[in-house]
C-alpha cells in the first residue's frame, strides 16, 4: 500500500519530521514545542467530565472521568495516554477520550501520571496501577462496575496498559477484564525491521523513539525488564484479551505486531488490526485523516463486547414477559416492568380501565380470567419498531361451549430495556362484550 495521501500531505509540512533533539534542548521545551504541534479540535459533547484525585505512591494522582450517560455502575475503561512516556497531558487526549467513551458506552478514567525525565521507570507505571487500585476500591464513589474494568492506551500509554496487565496478573489483580493497545511501545531494543525500514520520514523516528526510551529507563539494562519491556516477559499467559491496533507506516508495527502474536501463542484472545496506509498514533489525528475516527470505533467496540452485557432485543423482553405471564412466573414478569408500568383498556370494554404498577399485569389477567373462559391464547407477530413492540395475538374463547377467537393488537413501549407502558386494542369489542356477557 501507498501512504495516505492527507498524511503525506502533512508529514511534507516544515516541522512535522520528528528527530532526537539536541543535547542543549531538555524534555521540558520538547512539551512546550509538543504542544504547538497540536491542532485545536473541537471536543465532542459527552454527558459529563469532571477530574478527580487519587493516591499515588508519591502523592495525588489527576484523573479526568468522563461518561457517556447517566446510567448507574457503568464499566471502566481506564486510559494511559501516549507521548513517549515524556509528552503529553490529559488535555492532549481529551478528544480521544471522550469519543472513545461515547462509542463504547463505557465511562472512562484518563490517568495524569508522572512523566519522565522526571520519573524514571518503574515510577509512571507504579502511578498507573496505583490509579487502577483506587479506582476500583472507590467503585461505589465513582458509580461504576469494579468488575468490568478494562485498560487502553495509545503509544507509550499502550506499553503502561500492557506493563498493568502484567503486573495485576502477578500480584492478584485487580481484575482486569480487556486490555486496548493503540500502536503500543512493546520493546526498549528499538532494533525491529520496521523500526529500521521506517526509522525516519514518517513523523515518529527511531531516533526521537530511542530519545524518549533514554528518558525513561534510568540504565539501559532497565530495558529488559519485562514491565518497561513486555516483549521480554517470559510469559504472556493469563494476560487479559486484547485488541492490538498497528500502522503500516509506523516504526512501532513491528513490535505491535509481535507483542500480539505472542499474546495468542500463550492463548490469549487477540483482536489484531493494521490500518494501512497510516502513521504512528493516527487515532489522535481526526483532523487529517478520517481513518482516525474508524481506529477509535473499532477498538471501542471492542470495549463495549467486552465489558457491555448484549442488550437482550425487546422482542426477547416482550416475548419473555408473555410467557412469564402465561406460566404465572411473577417474578420474571416483575423484572421486566418499569416501577410505573401502566396498562390502558379501552373503558368500552368489560375490564377496561388503568392498571398500574408491577403487578398490573397479573391484576388484569386475573379479572379478564373471571370475565373468559380462555382455552388458548396464540401470539401471531411481534415486531419492533422504534421504542414500541407490537404484537398480535389470538384468544381463544369459549362462547357458549364453542370456540370464538377474539384478534388482539397490544403495543408495548419501553423505556430503556424494561416495558413502561402496554395498549391492548381488541379488533371488535362489541365481540368480546358479547362473550363475557354469554358467560355470565
């Protein structure tokens, strides 16, 4: 394949070729030029942000929670951003975030850690699995699920996602459902066929990747260490599924790449994906490219499988509810009702009238059972449309000592997945008056 044509665009603009700066340039004017580079893009709206604290093992931890919506214990995805552990900020990935929680319908916690020069390894990492812990011990405060949790990170954030896994798998946890790497750092040997093959021309260098592994390891043999290095783990066994996204044109596509076929050698399942035709880290280029859009959504519906229970069709919920009600299961219908569940007969009918609450439905039942005698009941169609199912349906009553069917239209309407509203429309109710007045 052949680069994007609006990324060759924009690696020919001045400025965009990324080398190891000068020995005079220190780590702090890096980020003050980073973020020059960085166009303003509109964030997305999302229900809600707010930034919190934890503890971390030298002091409070900022993390940025973001949810999509207002629903009670939503699962977690907990992100660690990229910038070769040296760059970049939570309002870096702020667009990022919030549109990979809108799409996976999943809260996510963007995790402020320490950066290096600063903080040598293992100390962004201790403060990342320091913020995971917290998270999840303050479930209950943050009103969301401590067992859907998930870790995703892009680039370097990608190796401290993977370096989490490692460690909550050799310390007991925290339980960690999913882990999302995005054109993740695997390997401190800077020494794949890629990273020489693509070693410059396509913004990320080898050189600038080998300046940021000289920041954050504080010797070089730090680098075979299995948690600044996950390639090196002797095992990757009882590691979490994954998602792995790689770039063509990205020095990293190597060690990515090979970081996911060791995860399914050792049995892991792995979901393995090369955008082609892309950079390093394209997800975080939505202005340039549209692939950046689609990279997020597909790893968010990775998230969302699995973290996110499948939502049962409402034509389950519906036919669940009848033959809960058929066979007398209260229980079961109960839990599919709204606490205002409500029921509209036609007052012309002989039990017509408002019924309210879970048990309306066994309410009305019972009285239309003193008013027919039901040999049968035969359901005929359910069909979804919107947030209402209709079905049709026959009963099969007896009018004096043969059968009458009596053709039925009910409508439910739903209210998330529970029904909140039923509107039975009988066919001809001058029939069915005149059944129930026979029996009586």
């Amino acid at each position: 394949m052949v680069l994007d044509p609006k990324l060759r665009a924009l690696l020919d603009t001045p400025g965009m070729q990324l080398g190891a700066p000068p020995p005079e340039v220190t780590a702090a004017m890096v980020r003050e030029g980073a973020k020059q580079l960085l166009p303003a893009v509109a964030p997305p709206p999302i229900h809600a942000t707010r930034d919190v604290h934890v503890t971390g093992p030298a002091g409070e931890l900022r993390v940025r929670l973001y949810r999509p919506s207002g629903a009670a214990r939503l699962p977690l995805i907990v992100f660690y951003h990229g910038g070769g552990f040296v760059l970049c900020d939570l309002d870096s990935h702020d667009v990022l975030c919030r549109t990979l929680a809108n799409e996976s319908g999943c809260a996510v916690a963007a995790v402020e850690y320490r950066l290096s020069p600063e903080a040598k390894f293992p100390a962004p990492l201790e403060d990342c699995c320091a913020a995971l812990v917290e998270l999840t011990s303050r479930a209950q405060e943050f009103d969301i699920d401590p067992d859907r949790v998930a870790v995703c990170g892009d680039s370097a954030g990608g190796n401290l996602a993977a370096a989490v896994c490692l460690r909550a798998r050799d310390r007991g946890g925290p339980s960690i459902k999913y882990q999302a790497l995005i054109c993740p750092v695997i390997d401190a040997a800077c020494d794949s066929a890629s990273m020489h093959s693509l070693a410059e021309g396509y913004m990320l260098s080898r050189g600038l990747m080998q300046w940021f592994w000289s920041c954050y390891l504080e010797k070089a043999e730090d680098g075979t260490n299995p948690l600044a290095s996950p390639l090196r783990a002797t095992s990757l066994a009882g590691l979490p599924p994954a998602s792995v996204i790689t770039a063509e044109f990205d020095p990293l596509l190597d060690e990515g790449e090979a970081y996911a076929n060791r995860l399914m050698a050792a049995g892991v399942p792995v979901v393995v994906r090369r955008y082609l035709g892309m950079i390093h880290d394209f997800v975080q280029m939505p202005l340039a490219t549209e692939v950046a859009q689609r990279g997020i959504s597909d790893i968010a519906q990775d998230l969302r499988a699995a973290l996110v229970p499948p939502v049962r069709s409402r034509i389950a919920t519906a036919q669940a509810m009848y033959e809960g009600a058929m066979s007398g299961n209260w229980q079961t219908v109960e839990g599919l009702l709204t606490e205002d569940f409500v029921i509209h007969e036609a007052p012309s009918l002989p039990f017509g009238g408002v019924y309210r609450g879970k048990s309306a439905l066994q309410e009305l039942l019972v009285k239309v059972g003193g008013m027919l005698t039901l040999s049968d009941v035969k359901f005929k169609q359910f069909m979804a449309q919107g947030e209402h199912v209709i079905v049709s349906l026959d009963l099969i009553a007896d009018h004096r000592g043969r059968s009458e069917t009596l053709s039925v239209v009910e409508v439910l309407r739903f209210r998330g997945e529970q029904v909140c509203e039923l509107r039975p429309f009988y066919f001809d109710a001058a029939q069915v008056a005149a059944v129930v007045a026979a029996r009586h």
